[in-house]
C-alpha cells in the first residue's frame, strides 16, 4: 500500500516562489522605455549622417571567435564570457562584445570587395559574467560603430570618437572628456612589454592578486588596474608614450590634430590601455564627470582580421555602453517632456459611447494622433483623473446625449476650457488644436 502523505496547512511551512531576473540582468520597464528608444534614435540618427551601415550579428558566436581575438589571458575569456551547450562538438558563446562578430561577418560575406573603408554599426545586448555593481551588467547594451578596410588613416580613428561623442552630446551629458593613448604595435609593444616586466617583478610583492596574475599573462592590463594598493606602482611605472615608434607616434600625432581641429576635448592619458588583444596604436575612452565609468569606448584593431584567417585589413571601431548613459539622462531629464508627441484621451459614457470611441480611434490612428483611452473605467470621475495624469492635451468626451446628437465635447486639460462640435469635424479640429 502506498505510503500516505498529509497535506499541510501550515501556511508558514508552504514554499515561496520569487521568480526574478537572471542575477545581473535586468528587465526594460514601459518607464524607461523614452529614454532607450531615444537614445537608440540618437544612434541611428548619427551612424545615418556619417554614412554607416547597420549590421546585425547573432547574439550566439562559435566561441573561436572570441578565444582567437581577444586574447586567452584576457578577463572576458578567463572568466566572463557565457557558454551555451550545442549539438556534437560546436561550443557557443553568449556575445561579451561586438567587434568581433562584425569582422567575422565582414570577413564571412566578403565585405572586402566593397568600396573600402566599409562602415558599419550596431545596437543590442552583450553579455559578460561580470560581478553585478553600479554600472557593471551581465546583460548590457551597446551601440557600436566601426570602420573596416581601406589604410591605417588617422583621420578613421577621429571619425570613430567623433560618432560615440555627438551620441553623448544629443542625450544632452555634460562635461565630456575623452581619454586618448596609444598602446603601440607589433614592432614596438614587445620592447614596452618587457620594460613593463621589469619594473613591475622588483616590486610584485605589492602588487595585488589580480596584477600578480597579470604579471605572468597579460602586463599591459597592470596599468588598467583600479586597485588603489597598485595606484602608487602605476604612476612610476614606464609609460607608453616613451616607448612608442616613430610610426605610432605619428599616427597618434595626427589623431589629436583632428580631435583639435574638431574642437573636441580630449586628454593624454599614458595609463590608459584596453583589455582585449586585438586593439593596437589609438586607444580611448570618453568619461564625464557625473559618473567614474567611461560611457564610451574603443580603439584600433589592425590585426584582428588577419587573427581570424583574413589578409591584413585595418580597422577601428567604438561603443557606448547605453545602461550608462540611460542612467545620467533619467537623472538629468525631465520627466514631463518624456511625450514625443501630443496625444487626446478619449472619455466615454455607455456603451454606445464606448463602440463610437473604438471607430473613432481608427479614425485618429489613420492621421498619427496619439490616442488614449480606459475602456475598463465606466465611471467618466475616475477616466477624468487618468487623462489629467496621462500628459495628453486635450480630452474627448462622449457620452449618451453627444451620440445622439452626433456631437463631442472637447476639453483642454491645462485650461479646463471645453466646447461641443460636431462630431465629423473632430479629426480637423483637433488636429488644429494640436498645432
């Protein structure tokens, strides 16, 4: 006989389910959706006048895309990057970043055949195992540009900075400064490699767990240390800009003159480097100083096709991390301008009424007014309140005696002013309204 078990009815004793987002992930709510479809129109705006192409990549990648380019020894390799478990023996990816999809893709459809440089940019989410904190996501955005083919032009690397910055400069954030260095080449870097070694070994007893590590696998990223028992060590370490050759001294030359002749603010910053392998010569960041995180980011990267089996093809490239920059524009804009465009809320009374309102916001849908309305709130108090909290215009009023006389009351909602017309002659009269 089958063992018998009592229900409880102990409701303490009874299990809870509190379903949540994925740790470091986050969900888009209808609050914030302004500012995300705002700062995506920014991007498309800026990538649109400056001649960029969009390109969109799965969000999935054959994991060699990234263990070639960015480096074994890299953090996002280590240990961030998200497995996804495939058929036979293929290893997937979660994408932690966009650049490198895009090469392959260029590399993939033989975008090289195009006119060269080929532009390109993109918009959507990455993913990162990173610990979750202020500004840091497993699940973040980013809208990205880059510029493949053609020469190793200086003029390239200023076009990049100058996209990310205009962006950053229409989500209306303030006292942008951009980061610029140089983190050399091929020919140069070993030498600088090795100078940095040096140092750094007479001193690895101060260094802390993380540098320790980096010491022995990947040195340049020392000097990206935020650490502050490092800080010290970083300020007399060697710096980039004495090492550099004579070729990427030039080209760095040149960028700042175009950054000059943009008017663009900018500082050398000898410390900064980035924490992927495939970027090479210019390298920067853009900060302001309402938040210690850059919002912008990128660098050149004239090796990385030539990593994944193309010929040597240059190309540089930037992104926005855009929870970043959603984040300083909630803080700084207003809340009430959120309303791209006037809308009319619609007020009815009977069933009559409420079958006239559905014909008439077809009507509006067919001239792109914006409506509104609360078909589940009979009472014509409580659809009062919400077109009052709703931001619209003006309310449009039906009710038993307006459908017979086949008429409607329109009311201003800031004024309180309100008058009965006609009710074929709504659509022109609000349009008017309106203007």
């Amino acid at each position: 006989m089958p063992k018998q078990f009592k229900k409880s009815t102990d409701k303490n004793k009874r299990q809870k389910f509190a379903f949540k987002s994925p740790k470091g992930m986050h969900d888009i709510l209808p609050d914030d959706q302004f500012y995300w479809e705002r700062l995506s129109k920014y991007g498309k705006d800026v990538a649109e006048f400056y001649g960029y192409h969009k390109i969109e990549t799965p969000i999935l990648e054959d994991a060699e895309v990234f263990l070639k380019t960015l480096g074994e020894e890299s953090d996002v390799v280590e240990k961030e990057m998200f497995f996804v478990k495939g058929g036979g023996k293929d290893k997937y990816v979660l994408r932690p970043e966009g650049t490198a999809p895009v090469a392959r893709a260029f590399i993939e459809y033989g975008m090289s055949h195009r006119p060269q440089p080929v532009k390109l940019w993109y918009s959507g989410p990455m993913f990162r195992k990173e610990q979750p904190q202020a500004g840091r996501f497993r699940q973040f955005h980013q809208i990205g540009f880059e510029i493949i083919g053609g020469s190793i032009d200086p003029i390239y690397d200023a076009q990049i900075i100058l996209a990310s910055f205009h962006i950053l400069e229409q989500a209306k954030i303030k006292n942008l400064v951009i980061n610029v260095n140089s983190i050399g080449c091929r020919i140069c870097r070993p030498h600088y490699r090795k100078k940095l070694i040096e140092y750094y070994k007479k001193n690895e007893r101060d260094l802390c767990v993380d540098c320790k590590r980096r010491l022995k696998t990947n040195p340049l990223r020392l000097l990206d240390c935020k650490n502050a028992n490092c800080a010290p060590l970083k300020v007399k370490a060697p710096s980039l800009l004495d090492n550099i050759c004579v070729s990427c001294s030039s080209h760095l030359k040149l960028v700042l003159e175009y950054l000059d002749e943009l008017s663009l603010p900018y500082v050398l910053n000898p410390h900064l480097v980035r924490g992927l392998d495939y970027y090479s010569k210019t390298v920067f960041e853009i900060f302001t100083d309402q938040s210690p995180l850059a919002l912008a980011s990128g660098g050149r990267y004239d090796y990385l096709l030539e990593t994944m089996g193309s010929r040597p093809t240059p190309g540089t490239g930037s992104a926005i991390g855009m929870e970043r920059v959603i984040e300083l524009m909630r803080a700084t804009h207003n809340a009430s301008a959120k309303s791209s465009k006037e809308k009319v809320f619609f007020v009815y009374l009977g069933d009559l009424a409420k079958k006239k309102v559905l014909k008439l916001i077809e009507e509006f849908r067919r001239t792109n007014i914006i409506t509104q309305e609360s078909f589940g709130k009979d009472l014509i108090k409580r659809q009062m309140m919400l077109a009052d909290k709703s931001g619209a215009q003006l309310a449009l009023i039906l009710g038993q005696r307006e459908v017979f006389e086949e008429t409607i009351i329109i009311r201003d909602l800031k004024s309180g002013v309100q008058e009965t017309i006609p009710i074929t002659k709504v659509v022109d009269v609000v349009k008017k309204r309106l203007q």
